[in-house]
C-alpha cells in the first residue's frame, strides 16, 4: 500500500493527529534540557506514543515499547531489520530520499503498517531527525489512526497527554481562539511569570504580547501573525518577558503552531512557554569561556577571529577601517618550560601578557591564541612607522630580565609576523590569520630578521611546503628514502676507517634531493623520527653486511646524524638499540653525530640520552666543532669520543696563517684529552698535506670520495682488499 500526505485542507482527524504528535515532538525536545533527561524513546513511551530510531538505509536501531505493541513484534525482533518488515510498501531502493523528504516537510502521513500477525493497522506517520540523534539516523512516530466515532475519546487522551507535558516541562501554555479572539491560558503561569491571567477577563493574546519586552515584541506580533493568515505552520523562538525595575528579564523558549479547520484555514493557535534563563545564563557563561584564555584571560584565538570579522564588515566599501595583525612567538620558550618548569612558565605568559598590554594603545585587542603565541590587532593603521614603533616597544618590554627565581633570570625574546588589511582585500578573517601566521613562521625560520611583513610570495612557498611535506610522507611509505655513505681515511695510508651515513630523497619528477632541501620541513612536521628509523636501519644493516664482506678491513665504523628534536624523545634509545640487535652489531660499531647548536640547548632531555648512549658503549661525536659561541665548553661539560672540525676552518687553511693555526690548536687539545680528530671538507691535496704536518689523522672530503650509493662504495672498497 502507497502513503498519503496530510495535506493543508485535511479533515479535523488529521490535524488533530499532527497536533498531538506536534505536542509531543515538542515536549520530548525540552526533555533534553532537563538535568535528568531521558531518552528521546522512552519519553515518547511515557507519553504513549510509538517510535522508532532508524538509519537513512532504513534499518532500525532501536524502538520503544509501544511500537513493539503496535507492530505485534517485540524489541529485539525489531532491531537490525529492515523498515520494509513493517511497511511492506516501501522501496528499499528510495528508503533514503523517502525519508529524507518525509523529514523537510514535517507533514504526517495517513499509512498503514503491517503487524505480526498479518492485520494492517491504520496509522499516522511522522519522520523528524533530531539533533540529538547520529547525523544519519531519523525518528519515526507512530499513532493509530482512530475511526471518525473515536475521535472525542482520543481527542480526550490527546489533551490529558498535553496537560501531563505541561505540569513535567514547566511549561506555560496558551490557546488562541482566531474566530472571536478569546485566548486562555494554562500551566505554569503563577509560578514561573508571578502573573495570574484569570484575573484579567475577557482575555486575548494581547495579554501575552504586552508582557513581552519591547525589543522581542514586534518579532513575536509578526510571527503570530503569519500563523492566523495561514503563511506560517509554526514558529519557534526565544523571547524575554518583562521584568521589573532592578531585575534582570528572563528569558523564555516560546513556540505556537497553528491548528486548521476541515477548510484548511487556521481555527486556533496554540504555543507555549518555557523558562530558560538558567539555560542562557550557561550559555552566556559558556560563550565567555569560549572566547576567553583561561590562563591569562586575555581574548582567545575565536575571539580574535570574530573581531576581526567585524571589523571587516563594519562600514560602507571604500570607507572600511585599515588593520594589522601583529603575531608574536616567544623564541624557545619550551626551553623555560623544560628548565623551570611549566607552573613557572604559565607565570612568565601571565606577565608577558600584561607586558604587551601596557605597551599599546586602549583600542588595539591583544589575544593569546596558543602556548606562547600572542596577537595584536591594531585598528586604523598602515604599513610604516607607526605599526614598527610598537612592535619595537612590546619587543623591548619583552627583552626584560625576568626574576621569576632567586637564581636563574629569564631573557626572551620574539618573532613577529605582520598581516596589513587595507579595507578592500576581499579575504576572511581566518584567511587574515593564516597569513599572518605564515610571515610568522618566515621569521622564526629567518633566525635573524625577527619581523616578517607578509607578502603573496610567502603563501606560495608555505604552499610548497606543504605539498613537499606530502612527499617526504610518499618517500617514506614507499622506499624513496636513500641512504648514501661518505668514507672517513687514515691520513698517512688512505685507508677507510668508516663511513658517514648522509640520508638521500628520491623524488619521482625532481631526482635525488639533498637533505638541506627537506631536513628541516621532517623536524617541523614531525616525520624526522620516521626519517631517522629508515637511516638507523639500513646504515647499521649495511654497516653489518660491509663487515662480513671485507674482514680484513678491521674496525669499519658508520656515523649517524640525529636531529635536535630527537634528543627530546627518550624513544631514540629503544630505535638505537633494536637497530643494532638486528643487524648484530655492538654499541661500539656506530657513531652518533651532535651539533653544536643542540648542544647549546642543552637541555636535562639531551644530557640523560646522551648518558645512556654512553653507557650502552655508543660512540658520539661532536659535528661541525668550532661554529658554536663556547665550543671549548662543550668538550669540558660532555665526554665526546670523536671530535670533528668543521669544513669552514679548513677552506682557507692554505691561505692563512691563522685558521692554520686555529687547527693545529684544536687539534692538539682534542687529541691531548683522548679525543679522536676528523677534519671534515678536505677538498684538496694540499690541504691533506698541509693537515698531516699540522697532526690530523683522520680525514673526510671529497678528495677521498663524494656520498655514494652503498654499491659503489662496496666497489670502492674491494679495491683496499689484498688479491
């Protein structure tokens, strides 16, 4: 059997149906607000209408008591089938848009549902889709369609029902009668309003409209209005009543619907009220929360966002206001947080902020958006001056000395990045913050400019960036990784003593990529452990395989690079140690390369990993020495086993006398405390000689060999194997 729509000139029947399932649709909507709600189900079950909870397929997720009745089935019979068990009509095929369409309308349907035993019920069916209920699941309720002599009785039921909803739900309710004007009213009045409409007789919906406060007056009219011409089936609102002098209004949820006689035409309106100021004042509550940084209650990111909204909107095209947003980064504020600790840290944020605050003007809204992000959005201005001045005072507040303990003083400093809006770009505010994160991010990586202003040409890279991050991602997952070996030589023979393990990229369109070109995008995206896990393993594996090839060459050691950030995860020692289990080799085989730079940071972190290197015999070595500001302090504080010069001393170290003598020196020391020495960037025979007169014995360049493949440098090596 097909279903029938209830059209807009349906019989009494009909609209007295959709009026209770409308009453009752309603009644279970505010169920949710109660502290101890229930079930959409099981409130429908308590006001004896039958429902059901269903996919947009059309299978049944769960139903209540009275549609197991009403279907002669029992729940768990019910659950996991499909619609069609019941109404045998239905097309599988179009469940979906059926009940989709069923749901936009809002409109009962005259149908019939076919019970266990056989017997086809008449029933009206309604299909909403509550938000409380999974995006793809619709409610569908169920009534029985009641022959024309029950309809007093059921109307009785209908109304006992609605009175049982008004006393749970607090609920004041009202019924307009549009023919001769009279409206009555019921429920909750005295006690939620301190009004008592039976004093005031005759009564007409003006008594209702003169309570309302002045500003939601006209909205409501208009509403209610629309309802008695037939424009409007229903309306749903929220509106404040009146209140007296000193006291705050409260707010109401108001909705009215209008009831149609067998013309079509609207006999009747009838609504109701429902106090929810305690629910506004969580909301507004809320709101506040939302928007505001709970640690130093400056405005948050939304906020900042939905300021800068309005000043995009605010004025007429042409005549908009000008704005930057200035972006600040506390440089290498984790370390404050490492050291002292982050109960010491939230305090630093706390008089960073303040500090920004007092350094601007009272219009200009200063936000924290992230850690140790801050914003600034200055209204009115243009690119010049004006805009530097204040960054030049909020970066010398900021450069400080901060004595947040009696031993240690805090220094700090910031990068800044600008995003100028000249009142015409049509861009959004997110589009606003994004790029002023981008120059941000362009001064952070800068080291030395401090303050970007963005222009179009930083997207553009930030762009590649990104699709270069989805690279590194696709050379990860599919073996594009390379691992290429430069030798370390005995200065007097030439001969191999180890290898440094230099990671490669293979790119399908670009080729081989160096390191510098994608080293620094793994560190920021996170995939320099993935990287590092690929290089450990098949560096140590090679390593391994070398050793059985040419056992005669004895003591063939590979050095390994980590990053910074590595130094910040405990879980390097378990990658270390599992690559060397597998491979079989022993601590002593490989050698960990540090920078100076990391050393700097010298973290608690760092120095921890670095003791259990040792005491696992790992070797570590110090890379690129000389380049730091206290590099001799270095070799005192930690127990380095190799030392390695950087390339920059060696370029000129047949020119001048003074880099010459600069490596004489770091050599004699290195080798004095027990350190082995590798000269790095020999490019040059007379630098080798140069070299071994000044006490170098062990050298790396690309006199010796450039990073090759692990083939060729197995070629390479069979040439040092006698016969």
């Amino acid at each position: 059997m097909g279903c029938t729509p209830l059209s807009e000139n349906a019989d009494l029947t009909s609209a007295t149906a959709s009026g209770a399932t409308d009453a009752a649709d309603r009644d279970w909507k505010t169920a949710r607000r109660k502290p101890a709600a229930i079930s959409c189900l099981e409130f429908l079950d308590s006001m004896r209408q039958a429902a059901l909870q269903v996919t947009e397929d059309g299978d049944v997720v769960a139903a209540n008591r009275h549609a197991a009745r009403m279907t002669g089935r029992h729940i768990d019979a019910l659950r996991n089938k499909p619609l069609d068990l019941i109404l045998p009509w239905l097309n599988p095929e179009n469940t979906a848009r059926w009940l989709l369409e069923l749901a936009q309308h809002d409109i009962p349907l005259e149908t019939e549902i076919l019970q266990f035993n056989g017997t086809r019920m008449p029933v009206f069916l309604q299909v909403r889709k509550p938000d409380i209920l999974a995006a793809d699941h619709y409610l569908l309720s169920l009534q029985e369609r009641p022959q024309q002599e029950q309809m007093p009785e059921d109307l009785l039921l209908s109304e006992q029902r609605l009175r049982q909803a008004v006393e749970i739900f607090d609920l004041c309710h009202f019924d307009w009668e549009l023919d001769n004007g009279r409206a009555t009213y019921d429920g909750e009045w005295p006690r939620l309003t301190g009004l008592t409409p039976e004093t005031h007789d005759p009564l007409d919906i003006h008594w209702l409209l003169d309570l309302l406060h002045a500003e939601d007056h006209g909205m409501v009219f208009m509403e209610l209005t629309a309802l008695r011409q037939g424009r409007k089936r229903r309306f749903d609102c929220e509106v404040r009543l009146e209140a007296d002098k000193g006291e705050e209004d409260r707010w109401y949820r108001m909705r009215a619907q209008a009831i149609r006689g067998e013309n079509g035409k609207p006999e009747r309106v009838i609504g109701a009220l429902q106090d929810i100021s305690t629910y506004k004042s969580t909301e507004q509550q809320a709101a506040l929360i939302v928007q505001q940084d709970a640690l130093t209650g400056l405005p948050n990111r939304q906020h900042l966002l939905n300021q800068i909204h309005r000043v995009m909107d605010t004025g007429d095209a042409g005549a908009k206001t000008p704005f930057a947003l200035i972006m600040i980064d506390v440089d290498r504020f984790r370390y404050v947080n490492e050291s002292l600790g982050h109960e010491l840290g939230d305090s630093i944020l706390r008089i960073l902020a303040t500090r920004i605050q007092k350094h601007l003007r009272q219009e200009d809204l200063v936000a924290r958006l992230s850690g140790d992000q801050f914003a600034v959005l200055a209204q009115g201005v243009s690119p010049g001056r004006a805009v530097q001045a204040r960054i030049i005072r909020i970066r010398r507040k900021i450069a400080e000395t901060l004595h947040v303990t009696d031993e240690i003083p805090v220094n700090l400093d910031i990068n800044v990045g600008i995003r100028y809006w000249n009142g015409k770009e049509r861009l959004s505010a997110e589009e606003i913050l994004r790029d002023a994160s981008v120059a941000l991010h362009h001064a952070k990586e800068t080291g030395t400019t401090r303050v970007v202003e963005y222009f179009p040409e930083l997207q553009r890279r930030m762009m590649e960036t990104v699709r270069f991050e989805n690279d590194i991602r696709e050379a990860i997952r599919n073996d594009g990784v390379e691992v290429h070996y430069q030798p370390i030589i005995e200065a007097h023979t030439g001969r191999p003593i180890g290898f440094e393990a230099l990671v490669r990229m293979r790119h399908p369109e670009r080729g081989l990529i160096p390191p510098a070109d994608f080293i620094g995008i793994a560190e920021e995206t996170g995939l320099i452990g993935d990287l590092s896990r690929i290089v450990l393993k098949k560096a140590t594996r090679q390593l391994a395989a070398w050793k059985r090839e040419f056992p005669s060459l004895n003591g063939l050691t590979v050095a390994i690079n980590l990053s910074p950030s590595q130094f910040d995860d405990p879980a390097i020692i378990d990658q270390i140690a599992k690559a060397l289990e597998k491979s079989g080799l022993s601590g002593d085989d490989i050698k960990i390369e540090v920078t100076e730079s990391m050393l700097m940071e010298n973290t608690s972190q760092t120095v921890t990993i670095m003791e259990d290197m040792k005491d696992r015999g790992i070797r570590i070595c110090i890379d690129d020495f000389g380049t730091g500001y206290s590099s001799f302090s270095h070799l005192r504080n930690h127990a380095f086993d190799t030392l390695k010069i950087d390339r920059s001393f060696i370029m000129r170290i047949t020119e001048d006398k003074r880099d010459a003598e600069l490596v004489r020196t770091i050599l004699q020391l290195g080798q004095n405390i027990g350190m082995n020495i590798i000269v790095e960037g020999v490019e040059t025979k007379d630098q080798r000689t140069l070299l071994s007169d000044l006490g170098a014995h062990h050298m790396q360049g690309f006199l010796f060999g450039k990073p090759l493949p692990a083939k060729a440098i197995s070629d390479w090596l069979s040439d040092w194997v006698p016969g």
